[in-house]
C-alpha cells in the first residue's frame, strides 16, 4: 500500500520501490483497500530486500518494527526513515472488522506520506 501511496500524489517526484522481509504476493485486501481510494496497485508485486540492497536510494523508510530489526544495513542510503504502523495482513476478527484494519493502517500511511512530501 505504501507503494502506491506514495507513487500516487508524487507523480514522477520520486522513484519508488518497495520490499518487504517475506513477501507473499499482493493481498486482495490490500489491493480493495487501495481501490476505495482509486489507487491501483494490480500491478505491483512483492518483492525481497534482497531484490534492492545493491540498488542506491534517497530515502529507505521502514513501515514496521520487524523490517526495522531485521533491514540489512543500506550501504547506499542517504537517509534510513522508520515509521512502524500495525501489519494489517496479521488483523484478526471478522471479514469486516479485518477490511477496516486494511483501511486504517492505509490512512495512517497516507498521513505519513502526504507529511513526507510536503516537509522541506
């Protein structure tokens, strides 16, 4: 979700790539989440840390406590961010009470985002 939250009010400002600790494929709830907001993420895919850790970044930004702990060193990062927000695939409950935690977690990193880009 961060992907395409933050791809999608920066336009072509950023270049963004996105990796988890054990990526399993695009969640079908991630992706209604996001599609409520008119964001489509179809395309993205879930990709390993070790797909990017050669690849020189601006920014790396870590959205949850166990990517923070277990995130190699980037050796060529300007700036290691983290934020760490509840992994929504881990909710429990009903089908609903699961979707709002999708929706939740995806407002909290919107917030976050829209904070990234407007700061100087």
């Amino acid at each position: 979700m961060a992907e395409g939250l933050l791809r999608h009010p920066a336009g072509d400002r950023y270049d963004v790539s996105t990796a988890g600790t054990r990526p399993f494929g695009l969640n079908p709830s991630a992706e209604a989440a996001m599609e409520e907001l008119r964001i489509d993420i179809s395309s993205q895919r879930s990709k390993s840390m070790d797909e990017s850790i050669d690849q020189a970044f601006d920014y790396v930004i870590t959205v949850c406590n166990q990517a923070k702990d277990s995130c190699p060193r980037w050796p060529h990062t300007g700036r290691l961010m983290h934020r760490s927000f509840d992994d929504p695939a881990a909710a429990m409950g009903s089908l609903e009470d699961r979707k709002n935690t999708f929706r939740t977690v995806r407002d909290q990193i919107k917030a976050r985002l829209e904070w990234f880009i407007t700061s100087p």
